[in-house]
C-alpha cells in the first residue's frame, strides 16, 4: 500500500509552529523555563488573598474621640491610694476600695452632694477632692452598726477599716486569737475549717485529716518486726 502524501498546506502550518516554538525558547530566559517545568503537572495556582468585606484591620483599635466640647474621660481615678475605674459609676467605682460596700460607696456620693449614677471619669477635680474628703471621713458619716471594726478588742471603738488596713486588721485578730489558744486560733493554726463546716468529706487539701496510709503501713511494719523478734526468741 502507497503511503498518503500529506497536502502541502498542512506541512507549511507544522513547519511554521515549530518555528514559532523555537523562537519563543530563545527569547526566554533559562530561569523562567526552569520555574515553569517545576509547575507543570501540578496544576497549583497562584490564589490572590482578597479582603474579606468588614474585616479587622491590623492594628491597635483607638478608643472613640470625644465631641467637641465634652472634656475627655479619665479612664483612672485615685482615691484613698487606690486606682478607680474611670468608666464605671461613682457608685460602683468607689467599692474598688477594700472595706467599702455598694450602700456605703452610695452613703458617700450623696454626702458629698454627687449624683452615685454619674460616671467617675468626667467628674472636675473638685468632686474628685469632695468625695476624698468624705472617704476620710467615713466614721462620721456612716452609722456604728454599718462599720467593719465594731467593739475594737484593745479600744473598744467601732470604726471603719478602709484599703491596706482591712488585711492588717484581720491578720492581728488571727494572731490574737492564736496566742489566746482559743478555739479558732487553734483551729486556724492546724490549717482546718474555723466557721462549724463538717470535714468529714470535704476541707481534705493541704494537711491531712485522721490517719494517713504510711503512718498505718509503718505501724503493721513494726508489729510485724515485733512479732518475728518474738518467735525467734522462743525458738531458741
């Protein structure tokens, strides 16, 4: 059988993409070849991070800018050596203050001639210096039966303990009772429930309660040796 003669047409078409072929490889570079025939066949593409609609941008957010003419928040408020939560309530903000209740804080606002609902951070310099003074003086202001320090032990005063004094009156009262031997000093010292709470079942952390299992261990151990000492004795 004689072979079919391709036309002359198509001979020409492969003739002129083998050039083109040719050309294209001279006129790029060795680099970019290389990099191509990495990707080829493995069909990865290059995914362009688009920004998702209201997304976080990167950064630190700021805080709302004040309006014009409106004085700016303090965001901390000192009072009686105590740092106080500028965007909280006067009422709520003075019982950051150790020894200080939510009534009393109130008690303080008003005797102050403050609104309690007002926001601490606004408040001019001389309300601040208002309700310091009447801080200072809470003995005054407050009935006895409200104070934390009624029928002082050494005194005999009622007064109110305020900030760093609470922990330091407290740790006086458990020495006192410690050194007195009375019956929550003791219990305080061994580390146990002071308030009438069973510990048959709960209050197990820190020092044990009862008999521990290796002191019961070292005890049959030693009855034990005892026991052999005994015979060993006899037999002879």
């Amino acid at each position: 059988m004689a072979k079919k003669e391709e036309p002359k047409e198509v001979k020409v078409t492969k003739e002129a993409a083998q050039e083109k072929k040719e050309v294209t490889k001279k006129e790029v570079p060795q680099e970019t070849r290389k990099e191509e025939k990495k990707h080829e066949g493995k069909g990865e593409k290059e995914h362009i991070k688009k920004e998702r609609k209201g997304a976080p941008k990167e950064g630190k957010k700021e805080g709302p800018a004040p309006k014009e003419g409106e004085p700016e928040i303090k965001h901390i408020v000192r009072i009686a050596d105590t740092d106080l939560e500028g965007k909280r309530s006067v009422q709520y903000a003075l019982t950051g203050i150790k020894g200080i209740s939510r009534r009393i804080a109130k008690i303080l606002a008003v005797n102050a001639g403050l609104n309690p609902y007002a926001t601490m951070g606004y408040l001019d310099d001389t309300d601040i210096e208002k309700l310091q003074s009447s801080v200072d003086s809470i003995q005054s202001i407050i009935p006895y039966w409200m104070m934390n320090k009624q029928n002082d032990y050494l005194t005999g005063d009622d007064r109110n303990v305020i900030g760093t004094d609470v922990l330091l009156s407290v740790n006086e009262d458990i020495n006192l009772m410690k050194k007195i031997r009375s019956y929550k000093g003791v219990r305080h010292e061994r580390g146990l429930k002071v308030r009438g709470q069973r510990t048959r079942s709960t209050g197990r952390k820190g020092r044990t309660v009862g008999v521990t299992r290796a002191a019961i261990a070292a005890k049959a151990a030693a009855a034990k040796e005892g026991e052999k000492k005994e015979e060993k004795g006899a037999g002879k």
